[in-house]
C-alpha cells in the first residue's frame, strides 16, 4: 500500500501567488521548458502541465496555474486555491519596500476555510539580486513558523533564483513530499 502513495493518482494541481513582479511566471516556465523566458506582466492566469526532475517528483505531472498578482485580481487568488493540492507563494526577495504586503497577501490566502491543512512553499526569489533577503529572514517576516502551526499546515521557505533556475526543482520536490504526506495522513484518518 506504501508503494501506492509514493505516486499521486492523476496531476497533482498547484497554484502560484504573489505580489505582481515577483517572478512567478518566470518560475513558471523556468520549470517547464528549463530555460529563461522574459515575460510579461500576467493579466489573468497561465496554465501550464510539468514534470517533474528532482527526488520523488520526478516524472510526477503538474499542472500549475500561475495567477497574477495585481491588487485588483488577488481577490480571484481564492477561486484557484479552492481545490489545490499545494500552493507556491513566490516572493521578491530583493523587494524589501513590499515584503510586509507580501505577507499580508500570504495570510490572507491561508486564512481561508478552502486552504486550511494545504501545503505552502514560498519560493524567496531573485536570490542572486543585490540587497536581497535570505530566506531566514524571508521566514521570519512572513511569519511561517507561526503559520505552520497554526491549521495543521506544512509550509517551507526556499532560496531560489528563477533566471537561472537555482532552487526551483528543490521547491518544487519539498512540495510535492509535503502534499503526499498530506494525502497519507488523510487516508490514515479514514
């Protein structure tokens, strides 16, 4: 039966949130064709189905809407973190004017009955700017040690750099674990 879990059934769904030019859609296809891509700002959403590369995700589908982070479309935020499986919270790390916004942002989409137990990686990017946050202190102002304690929830933070790519298949393999966890734990309940 363990054996049987170690692979989701189906895609596994996943949303991506942030403050507008964080890089999720850099992350985005950073991820799926393994290359930069110059973006432009999202009006609305992208979708797109990955594969996973790293761990216990390899070879695992994804399909991750990327919804864009302008203040008047986070309200839609909610109608895509209805029914995830996980959710990718990318954040500016070079952006520290905004990173308190960015954290009301991120309680906001926790503190929702739909997202309580979902499991949350908060990607802390533009890692390689200058005057950028490292993720403990990224960790820290976001209040995850508080957030994962409160609603049975697992969230991480990870040091990533979306134009090169460093860190995101790392994130993306932290995810996917916690969200089989999640799932294991759940059919225990039963």
């Amino acid at each position: 039966m363990g054996s049987s879990l170690a692979k989701l059934d189906g895609p596994t769904h996943l949303v991506m949130v942030g403050l507008d030019s964080a890089g999720k859609t850099t992350v985005l296809y950073r991820l799926k064709f393994d290359q930069y891509v110059s973006t432009v700002p999202t009006v609305g959403f992208n979708c797109e189905k990955i594969k996973g590369t790293l761990g216990k995700a390899k070879g695992v589908s994804f399909i991750v809407w990327d919804v864009g982070g302008q203040d008047k479309v986070r309200p839609l935020w909610r109608s895509y973190t209805r029914s995830t499986d996980g959710i990718v919270f990318v954040v500016d790390s070079a952006d520290t004017e905004r990173i308190e916004e960015a954290k009301v942002e991120l309680l906001r989409t926790t503190r929702t009955p739909e997202t309580q137990g979902v499991p949350i990686v908060v990607i802390a990017n533009k890692q390689d700017l200058p005057g950028a946050l490292n993720v403990t202190i990224v960790e820290k102002i976001l209040g995850l040690q508080e957030l994962s304690t409160q609603g049975n929830r697992s969230i991480c933070a990870i040091p990533a750099c979306a134009v090169t790519g460093e860190g995101l298949e790392f994130a993306l393999e932290q995810l996917y674990q916690m969200i089989v966890k999640r799932r294991k734990a759940g059919k225990k309940k039963r």
